[in-house]
C-alpha cells in the first residue's frame, strides 16, 4: 500500500458506488484524490446486491470495475478501515486527521492467499451476509474484496496463534495500535451512504427477534448465487419458503418512529426481490403489502406492471401486526385498504420487512454542515446544484444528501466531483500550495 501524501487535492469520504464515481470523475481531471473508507474493503451496500432494478444487471458486475478501477487509478490513493477524526479549515483548503484502524496485519505483506483464514479455529456471523453466514476471526470480506488484505477481529480472537504461524510472509502482527495521520485537502466530497432503519423500529412486526422475519439486505444475500445459502431458504428450518409477504414502509412514512419521509427505493426493491423469487421458485406465492407504489424512475412503472403481470400479488393493505405460530410460521393481521378496511389474517412461511434508509454518517464533531431535518446532509440549493452544503468547499453526493436510487447516487457523485474541481480551480489551490511551499 502506498504511503500517505502530505497533500492531496481531493478528499472523499465514503467508498460505495458514489464516493467511487466522484473519486474516479475528479481523478480524470488530473487531480489527485484521497479516498476512505471505514469498512476492510471499498464497495459499499452495492457490492452486497444482487440485482438491480429495472434491467435485472447483476450489481457485482457493475460495482467491481469501479473498484477495480479506483484502486488502480494513479491519481487515487485508497485507505480502507480508516475514519475521517477532524476536518478544519487551513488556508487554502482544510487539514484533516484520518485514524487507520489495525488490522493487525501488514498490509503491504499480505498477498490475500486466505491461508490464516483457513488455518483459523474460531467462527463468527458475518457481516457481509447479515448475520446468516459465517467467517472467521481473521477474514478477508468477501471474493470481490478491495483491498484483497486479511483483517483481524480482535474481539473474536483467541490468540492462538495459528494464522500467525501459517501466513506464508509472516504479515499477522498482533501488536498494531490505530494511527492518526494529518493530510491537507482543498476540497472535501461527502459520499457516506446509508443505513437501514432497525429491524425492531416497529415492535409489532417482530423484526429483530422473530428469526423469519428479514430485512431486505438479508434477503439480498440468500438470493445470490454467493451468498451463504447459495439459494433462497428459510433462516429457521433451511426449507424453501412457499409463501412470503413483504411490507412496505416499515421504516418509513411514518411518524410514530420519526420517519415521515419516503425512502424513494423501497418498493422498488421490493418488486425485484418479488419478482427474482418467482424466477427462482416457480411455485412460491409471493403477496406484497403496501400503501401505495411510488415507481418514479425511468422503466419503473413499467417494471412494476411486469411484476403483477408474472404473479406477484399487489395489495393495497396496512399490516398491524405479526406474530409468530407454530413451527415458526407468521400471521399477518391486515387492514386491506381496497375492501373498505376489511380486518383479515393471512399465514406465511417467511416476511421481509421494506425498510427505509436512513444516513450512515452525519459528520457529528467532525463536519460543521448544516444536516435538513429528515437529518440527511442538507443542501442549500436542490433545485440547481444539489451538491453544494453550507460549508464552502465541502460537498455531498449520494444517499448522504438524501434517499435515491443508484443512478441518481452516480449522477450526484459526478456532479459533485466538478463541484470540487471548479471550487479547486477558483480558489487556486495548487498555486497557493506552491506559493506557500517555496516560502
């Protein structure tokens, strides 16, 4: 890995899809660009997809390139399992402190054979599949990982010692402590991504301790061909589900767990995973319960009609509650909507929850930006140039200004890195550097 620069043109804060393309789009113009990342491999949410919607591409096929390609750009240095500590202004830009995490691996030594992984006696829910996979105490993330460098969960290792004696360049180092390292910046680009709202947000849905009861990002890994099942089945029993319903906006539009706001993706999603269901299990009776569709992209309504059109059941319906019966089963008591309120219960073998997206990250002590109050980072002019925030010389891009979908977060992150540039070529950055340098 390469050393850090005393300087750099660029910051980007986030490795996901956005804080790649606007990495990538300020580093063709030939400025060089810092870009990190808290998680042991760049990729983001979208690494873990499995399709996209509305075409049905394969995610991994579209987000590994940009990795690829991030990672391999001359004018971009990439730090993972790092996090921004301090960002303030220092003429003619900002100084910023970034803590590196310890792997507890060399990581310019470590040639990801995966013989410590291997070699590991110690098991723990993974991550990357939610919890319904397994890895080990000292793991690379996943196949597609960038950078391709084991990193140790001390908090799961026994210190046995094993990986130690079995990495071929001797690069497991027990003794790394986290590092801070002070970089100047002249311009900042926010691309900090998501999260979604807690399973247990609405205690009456059974999220978070009734076990088949998914989130969406689950049920993303069990239908992917890599992922811990390699099929889709029942967390529970491991049998194929025949009857699933998805509920929509249950972590969104509504007051009663302070999101008022539509999340924009999920029902979008949700007709995805709905309809690669039929696709994967030609017999599975899939109902999805919501208040309304909100397909407003290019080809969505379209998708929408296809979805009904190859059997998914769309209901008009609010879900009240789920409880668990016998053998794991769940029963949905439903207001439907479109019979006049009629009250009915209906059984289902597996439920996955529409949950909505909130912000990863929102700079606190670090950025001094004005967040809006759906507490996404606001921006002071959305109508023309979404990017900018109330801080000169700081910008946002992606779901970190608000709930999209992936081409708005692209569009937005390429938007956001000319921002960056013209502000760069405005305030003459590289001209005050040296100016500042030879005096």
């Amino acid at each position: 890995m390469d050393e850090f620069k005393k300087r750099y043109d660029g910051l980007v804060i986030g490795g996901g899809i956005a804080g790649m393309q606007a990495a990538l789009d300020l580093a063709e113009q030939d400025y060089e660009v810092l870009l990190i990342e808290k998680d042991p491999s760049i990729g983001g949410v979208m690494i873990g997809l499995n399709k996209v919607f509305p075409t049905l591409d394969c995610s991994s096929c579209i987000c590994t390139p940009r990795m690829a390609e991030s990672v391999h750009h001359k004018n971009i240095k990439i730090q993972a399992y790092s996090e921004v500590t301090s960002i303030r202004r220092h003429d003619p830009g900002f100084k910023v402190t970034v803590r590196k995490k310890p792997r507890y691996v060399i990581e310019d030594k470590c040639i990801g054979c995966s013989q410590c992984e291997l070699e590991c006696p110690v098991d723990v829910p993974h991550e990357f599949d939610h919890g319904l996979g397994a890895r080990r105490a000292i793991y690379i993330p996943h196949g597609n990982a960038i950078p391709q460098v084991a990193t140790l969960d001390v908090d799961h290792c026994t210190f046995c010692g094993r990986c130690a004696k079995v990495c071929p360049t001797q690069c497991v180092d027990y003794t790394q402590e986290a590092e801070d390292v002070e970089v100047d910046v002249g311009a900042v680009i926010v691309t900090t991504g998501l999260n979604i709202t807690p399973m247990d947000a609405k205690k009456e849905y059974g999220g978070g301790h009734l076990i088949n009861v998914m989130n969406p990002l689950a049920m993303e890994a069990i239908q992917a061909s890599n992922g811990p099942f390699g099929r889709p089945l029942r967390p529970s029993d491991g049998k194929v589900p025949r009857t699933i319903a998805y509920v929509q906006c249950a972590g969104s539009r509504d007051h009663t767990i302070g999101i008022p706001y539509c999340s924009r993706v999920c029902c979008m999603y949700a007709l995805k995973q709905a309809l690669l269901l039929r696709h994967y299990l030609h017999d599975v009776e899939i109902t999805l319960y919501h208040m309304d569709i909100r397909a407003f992209g290019k080809g969505y309504e379209q998708f929408y009609r296809r979805v009904m059109n190859e059997g998914v059941n769309i209901v008009k319906g609010k879900v009240a509650k789920i409880t668990e019966v016998e053998n794991q089963d769940l029963l949905l008591r439903v207001e439907r909507l479109d019979e006049g309120g009629r009250l009915e219960e209906r059984r289902y073998d597996l439920v996955v929850l529409s949950q909505g997206l909130v912000p990863a990250w929102q700079g606190k002590g670090v950025l001094d930006i004005e967040l809006g109050d759906d507490g996404f980072f606001k921006s002071i002019s959305p109508k023309i140039s979404p990017v900018l925030t109330s801080a000169e010389g700081i910008f946002v891009a992606g779901v970190a200004a608000g709930p999209k979908d992936i081409p708005d977060a692209i569009v937005e992150a390429g938007a956001a890195a000319m921002e960056a540039a013209i502000h760069l070529e405005g305030i003459g950055y590289r001209e005050q550097v040296l100016t500042a340098s030879q005096s």
